[in-house]
C-alpha cells in the first residue's frame, strides 16, 4: 500500500532504538525525510546512517533528553516544518508510590506528559497552516489497563491522554489527526526493566518473570517492534485522516475488555 507521504518530514522521539526506531524505520521505509532524537548520541548517529543507507532518505539527528527544553526547542528547529510527529519517550520507573517523592512525580510528568504537549504545541499550527498533520503519541498498554508499578507512568500518560483527546476534535477540520499508540509487552528494553521489577517484587527468576508474562498473553508471545512500526506509519498516513482521538493497544489481545 502506498501511504501517501513520500516526501513528508517527520520529528521521532526516542528513535535509536525500540518502539521509536521501528516509527522511524516504517516511515521511512514509505518515504518519509526524518529527524530523529534520543539520549545517546553514538547510537542515534548509528540509527540515522542504517536509516538513511537503507531507505534514501535524509536523516538529521538532535542527541539528548528531549525533556530538556533546550534540547526539545533544537530538534523544533532542526526539524523545520514538521508534518507528523511521534511523541516517544522512555517510561519512568517502576515501583511502589508510597516512595515518590514530589521530584519523582515532577520529572515523571515532564517526560511523559508536559514535554508532549510542548511539542504539539510548537508543531501542530504550521500542520494546520498546511492541512496536513499527523501527530502519534506512544503511551503504554498502562493507560488502559493500569499495573500497580507503573503508578507514574499511568498518571503521567493517562494525563496527556486527556489533554489530546479534547485537541484531536479541534484539529480535525484541518486534516491534522491525534492519536495514540498504546503498546503492551514489546521485545524492547523497556519489557526489560518491568519484568525485572516483577521478578524482584515476586521473588522469582528474570527468566521466569518472563514465561509468566509470555505465556500469560494471548497471543503466547511478546510483539515486535516492527509490528508497531507498521501500525504508526499507517496512522501516520493519508489514508487514516478519518481516525483522530484514538487510543489503538498493541497488546496481542491481553485487554479482556469489548470496547
């Protein structure tokens, strides 16, 4: 299928690796110019010359935490006129709320939630001024089926979730979609970190913190990140101007609920 934005620019967060590699790997697979930003400068200049030898197109890179309003405010401007946005950053960690501190929560809605915005916002006018826009935020399988550890990263990302959902109805007029991806147990570093927390808490084996969560799923495995690359493109194409305001879990069926 041609998705129909070849030629588009793309700002993706957190795209050295991950779920935010596989969004920048599909789009640019469908021809999208990228910039892509994440902490670790030796990978993400690695990411963006595989990118770029791989697809053709032009990969310019901004190194650091995107949380950092300097760092946010360069890739805004190295990116330029940006026409689909993938909001992606590294979850908070895990544990029990009765240790977070005001600092913690503070940092923890910065990074998944108010630097979201902020970016939106410094984005989302000159879509509108084009009439076309394409703004993704990766949030967490969390937002919709809440896991005690995860305290921080539910509030922090159930937050922007309503903050866009009144957004994606004001934009849609001007061909500018919201929408959010929620990913369950991907093969990342970040299932890493979750399931060593649920080994610890559980006393048990990483190995057999592990098998719980496998074999507990569906679908009797983890997904692969290019399976998420493929769902962002799409949404991120002009085939999907009618879908806007959505929350799509990736989760290989883990959410027993109809709706």
């Amino acid at each position: 299928m041609d998705l129909g934005i070849k030629g588009k620019r793309a700002l993706v967060c957190g795209a050295s690796k991950g779920l935010g590699r596989a969004c920048a790997n599909a789009l640019a697979e469908a021809g999208v110019d990228l910039v892509i930003n994440s902490r670790t400068e030796e990978q993400l200049a690695q990411a963006a010359r595989e990118i770029a030898e791989t697809y053709g197109v032009s990969v310019e890179t901004v190194a650091g935490d995107i949380s950092d309003d300097d760092v946010r405010k360069q890739a805004v401007a190295t990116a330029g006129p940006v026409d689909i946005l993938v909001n992606n950053a590294g979850g908070p960690p895990t544990g029990d709320f009765r240790d977070w501190d005001e600092d913690v929560w503070l940092k923890a809605l910065k990074s998944n939630m108010l630097t979201q915005i902020f970016l939106i916002r410094e984005t989302v006018d000159g879509m509108i001024e084009r009439k076309f826009g394409r703004i993704l935020n990766i949030t967490s399988g969390a937002v919709k089926a809440p896991l005690a550890p995860l305290g921080l990263s539910n509030g922090a990302r159930t937050g922007l979730t309503g903050f866009v959902a009144g957004l994606a109805r004001d934009v849609a007029q001007h061909n500018v979609t919201v929408n959010n991806i929620l990913p369950g147990p991907f093969e990342t570093d970040r299932l890493e970190v979750t399931l060593a927390g649920m080994a610890k808490k559980q006393g048990i084996s990483l190995e057999e913190a592990r098998e719980r969560r496998r074999s507990g799923n569906p679908s009797k495995r983890f997904g692969r990140p290019e399976e998420f690359g493929a769902a962002a493109a799409f949404l991120a194409s002009d085939k999907a101007g009618f879908i806007t305001g959505q929350n799509l879990l990736l989760d290989g069926g883990a959410f027993p609920g109809t709706l």
